[in-house]
C-alpha cells in the first residue's frame, strides 16, 4: 500500500537541458554563437556527477558550488572562452531556475488526491524550493540530500526521507529517471516507478529510456504514471 | 528586504485546543460526558511543552511519543480514567489532524505571491505534512525541529531553517503567536512578527495577546500580517 512518492527533481520533473541552454544563449548575450550550448550542459552535467560520486572531506559542500567549479572545467573542455566571472556565476543560477517537463504539473496534481508527494533531490533544499515555487510544483513536502548530510544514492539520504514521512519504505514509491536512483531505492525496500526522459540531454544526447521489469512501474512521463497508479 | 516568513504550526497557524477537544469528545463517544476536555487540553500541552524543555539524553525523541506519554500525566491530573491505550493512541493522533484558524489559508494564500512561506514547527515533520495537507496550506517548504534535532528555541532550528532557504536571518521573518519562539529569532537576527490568537487555549485559557514593540509587527491574523506586509 503506496502512501507517498518521492521524485527525483533534476532530470525527472525538470528540463534541465533545455533551460541551462537557454539561460547560456541569455548570459552570453550573442557573444559566442557559435558555442555548443547542448554539448557544454551535457559535460557540465557529467562534471557535477563526477564531482558528487568523488570522496569528500568532511562537512557538506552546496550543490551551488559544484555546479560553479564544474562549469569552468565544462567551459575549458568545450574551447569557450570569454565568459566573465559574473556571466560564469549567473550561468550557475540557471540551475535553481529549471523548468518542469509540460506533464509534470498537470500529473502531479491528479496524484496529489491519493498520495503525500514529496521531493527527494540531490538539489540544494533552497534550489528545490525556488524551482518549486517559480513552477508552481504542488509538493507536500521538499526533501533533499542536503538534509542527510550525503548524496543520492547513499541509503541515509533516502532513509531521512522515510524517517521525516513517517512512513515505512514499503510504504513509499521513488520516481525517477534515473535507474541507480531506482535501484538504490529499491534495495532499501521502497516501491519505484521509472519515468523515460528522452530528451534528458536534449535532442542529441543519449537518454536511458529503456523499460525493465526491475521497477514496479514503467511510465512515460507523470501523466501515464498518474493513470496507471488510479489517479 | 524580508524573502521568506517562517511560521510557527501549532497554535499560531492551528487551533490545537478546538481540534483537540472535538477529537476527546469523538473517541470518548460520551462515555466521559462531564470531563473537562478544555482542562484537559490546557494541561496535556502544558505537559508537552514541560518535556520539551526537560534535559534529553542522547538521540531524538518524536513529538508524538511525547505527547502520548504527557496525556497518560494529563488524564491523572484530571481525574478522567477508562479511556484505553487504543482510545489514548487515538486520541494522540488528533495532534496530526489540527485545523488551521479560519483565517490562515487565505491569509497564506496572500502572502504567497511576494514570499517564500515555510514553517519551523516544533511538531513532527510528518505531522506537519499531514496537517498541512489536510488543510490545504500552502507552504514552499515545511521545516521542522526534527531536521535540526533540537527544538525551539535552540538557536539550530532557526538556523537550519535559514541555512536551507538559502538566506541570511535578516531576510526572514519569523511568524508566531509565543513570544519566546519570537525572542529567541529576533536575537539571531530574524525579523519577527507577532500574531494574537486569544483563544489558543480555548474560551477559558490565558493566551498573551498583548502587542509589544520588541517586535517588527504586531498582527490580529494573518489577513492582517498580509495587509500590513503589502500583499
């Protein structure tokens, strides 16, 4: 008996591709036209993973600011140059700024009737609250990594979120689209749901969409999840 | 520049005494028509706040179990005996169904659209989830003692509550009906904003309604704080 879903924000219930595309045509103002913004969010992503998956010292260092130093690795990689330290740092920002996928307000709010929905990101908690806030995402309740000390997929992250629900893992169903999320999930004993984002990394990246009877759900965006739940 | 308001929960957002009489009368079904529900009442969150104040051992304690166990001390004192462990479980949840007062969600509602609304509840996250939920408030967040490990007015819970908005105490405001809740914000730089709620502890209790200069605004509810707070 499913109580709540938890829903990995970044990927998941937000374009972030797109928008930090975007938000780098508007702070580079025409500067670069001929920059690859798809390929520069792309690595900018992969630097950021990297730097959540690398041991760490103690004490919890803000999503923000790996967000920031990745992207002059991202820039170097890619030969742009020319953006300040300024249009660098406002660049950053696009990340509290991402934009939900066109399914996932309408979803949410058919689910919000049988279900506590919750967020469990590896966000900032101030990122999730103004992503949520600008795009009107009726959570019950943000939760995020920072609030475990340690990122997805270390099982605290996701046992603090059962702890703060109340809630039974059994009791609870992770969404995302992203497996290792899923299968970390999963192995602690929560339900999951497997969301396909095809165009996660835009139209030339490479998505993993493929369906497995692994999940307990295999849907197509909030909406399908949305109706095979009930909702 | 205020950002975000945080709200205290019980009491200041709901009226703990109403809920919590109307659920004594339902789960005793008259088997108790003369207890004094009100008294009761009164004592069992004197009961509460007493443990909260207590010197704690290591580890956190849930604010359920210390209700349920300042009821079984509250129904002594009052002389109410034959409601079972099953009636006095029961009856703790009605601290998770609180209705709000009448003027708290279209005050919110207001107030939304220019701030950042969230709690700092000294209650369980869940309970605030489920409160919150029930009754449709509108929060951005919901932050609780829980996620500090310390209740208020320890200066961790109010400073957690800023750490994950992201903001400086200056830029919020703390909203309560309990002068030490707002004692304890204004020393740590928080604006603060007093609400009156004179029946808190019912037509018969001693609620302090009185407005005082120490704090930023004095309101009458939340419509008022929205009007005086321009929205």
């Amino acid at each position: 008996m499913i109580r709540a879903l938890l829903f990995d924000v970044q990927g998941t219930a937000t374009d972030f591709h797109s928008t930090v595309c975007d938000e780098a045509t508007r702070v580079s103002a025409g500067r670069h036209p001929g920059a690859g913004w798809p390929e520069l969010v792309r690595r900018w992503r992969a630097g950021y993973f990297a730097a959540l998956r690398a041991p760490r010292g103690g004490g919890w260092v803000s999503v923000h600011s790996v967000y920031r130093r990745a992207l002059d690795a991202a820039l170097d990689d890619c030969g742009i140059t020319g953006l300040s330290g300024a249009d660098r740092d406002e660049l950053t920002l696009a990340w509290r700024r991402l934009r939900p996928w066109p399914d996932v307000v309408p979803g949410l709010t058919r689910l919000k009737g049988a279900y506590t929905l919750a967020t469990l990101s590896n966000a900032d908690v101030s990122a999730v609250v103004d992503i949520s806030k600008r795009a009107g995402l009726p959570w019950d309740a943000i939760f995020a990594a920072e609030m475990a000390g340690v990122f997805k997929p270390d099982a605290a992250a996701y046992r603090m979120a059962a702890t703060y629900l109340g809630l039974r893992p059994a009791e609870i169903m992770m969404v995302a689209s992203h497996k290792y999320d899923l299968r970390a999930a999963g192995g602690l004993g929560f339900a999951t749901a497997f969301v396909a984002r095809p165009l996660e990394f835009g139209a030339g990246g490479e998505a993993d969409v493929a369906y497995s009877d692994e999940f307990d759900v295999n849907a197509s965006d909030f909406l399908d999840l949305a109706a095979q739940l009930g909702c």
